[in-house]
C-alpha cells in the first residue's frame, strides 16, 4: 500500500502554511488514491498535533478520508487513512 508523509517540523509555527500543506497533502493521496498519510506533527508541546487534529476534525475534511489513528509507539505521529472504491 502506498504512503504519503509530511513533516510539518519545519513549518510548525506557521499556521495557514499547516493547513496548506495538509489540505495539499490530503488532495494529493485523494488525486494519486494513495491509502495512508503519515502526518509528523513531531512530540514538542503536543500543540501542533492538537492543531492537526482539530483541523482533520472539520466536516468538510472529514468527508475526505476514511479514519485517523494516532501511532501507540511515537507520539509524533499520525497517520490519516483513505478509502477508494
């Protein structure tokens, strides 16, 4: 199964570039039907993964991909699930 990754240490204190690149990256496994991204938000405060989150929670994003699951062995770490019939 193909996976897509983005790091978001680089950019983790600009906020409409995160959600620019995650909406980038969502449309990009949704184009290239690419079942898993890896979103590293990175351990830090746990503020940019809670921006994640709440960002992965709004209805219109929601409707794009399947489930999310946070990685039980590094915190860091989320990984966004997509359905393709």
């Amino acid at each position: 199964m193909s996976k897509l990754k983005l790091d978001l240490h680089d950019i983790f204190n600009k906020g409409d570039l995160i959600d620019k690149s995650l909406n980038q990256a969502i449309d990009d496994c949704l184009e290239r039907k690419i079942g898993t991204l890896e979103i590293i938000p990175g351990k830090g405060s746990g503020q940019l993964k809670k921006k994640v989150i709440r960002f992965l929670d709004q209805k219109h994003i929601k409707n794009k991909y399947h489930r999310i699951d946070k990685d039980s062995k590094n915190f860091g770490r989320l990984f966004v699930y997509f359905k393709f019939k």
